[in-house]
C-alpha cells in the first residue's frame, strides 16, 4: 500500500513539475521588466511624448530614428546631445522641441529609460516597478566614454 502511495505522489509531482517550470519563466521575464521607479517614470514619459514617432520600446520607425541604438554604447547620442535636443528640437527634421513642456527630471528620467532600453537592463515590453526598488530621485548615467557628463542647468549651483 506505501508503494501505491508513493507511486501516486511521484505522478502528482511530476504533473506539477511542468506548471513550476512556466512560472519559473514568467517570473524571469517579468524580473526583466521589472525597474525602479526612476525608469518607470521615464518610460511614461516616453510613451507619451516619444512612442508615436520613436516607436514602441524605441526601436524606431520609418521617420525617427531608433533611440535605443542611438544612446547606447556604439550610438552617437550622448547624454549632453540627447539634452539639448529633447530641449530645444531639430525643427529642420521634424523633431519638436519639449523645452518648457517636459520638466528637466522628466528628461532625465527619460534618459535613464532609454539607457535601460539600450544596455539591455529592459526586455521590450511594459516595465513594472519592482517592490523594494529605491525610489530616489532622478540619477544620473555615468559618462559613456565621453569626455565630461554633461549636467543639466538645475543641477549647476
């Protein structure tokens, strides 16, 4: 009688062995969407004022281009460039300007958005803010290999 018994919870187990698998896997990807509050914010933000040109995820479309490549490590915006062009447009390429309509620690945000989007650090998709994550205000990327990172006029003092 124990054999049945045990036959019977190594059966069970094993049903139960492929669901623990899937949401093993839906756990890592919503781990690769999850960020701080930071980086929500600018994702937001994005997707309010930059996702109908810039496209979903920043990946790009046929008249902007993709500024998840753009910001990353082999693109050629950096973080003094993406400033001053959120900030004041390229009218001549259609790019608005945001200059008073978008706070400076909304642009920042953004940034830090964009930044996560391009390392890697955020799989495609609807990030979700993980419990726990600090929720500091806007911190600022570290230099990607260029000269000085540029700071923002409110932070000057």
């Amino acid at each position: 009688m124990s054999h049945r018994l045990i036959a019977l919870l190594v059966c069970a187990a094993s049903a139960i062995a492929p669901g623990a698998r899937a949401q093993s896997a839906q756990a890592a990807v919503k781990d690769s969407l999850g960020v701080n509050n930071v980086t929500y914010q600018g994702w937001k933000m994005f997707e309010v004022y930059c996702t109908r040109c810039h496209g979903e995820d920043a990946v790009g479309s046929s008249f902007a281009p993709a500024l998840k490549h753009s910001v990353g490590p082999d693109g050629s915006i950096d973080h003094k460039a993406f400033w001053l062009t959120v900030t004041n447009g390229r009218p001549g390429k259609g790019m608005p300007t945001w200059g008073n309509l978008l706070t400076p620690e909304q642009k920042e945000d953004i940034w830090n958005y964009l930044r996560a989007r391009c390392c890697g650090h955020l799989a495609p998709g609807r990030p979700h803010v993980i419990a726990g994550a600090s929720k500091d205000s806007t911190a600022f990327p570290p230099a990607q290999g260029q000269d000085t990172l540029f700071v923002p006029p409110f932070v000057k003092g």
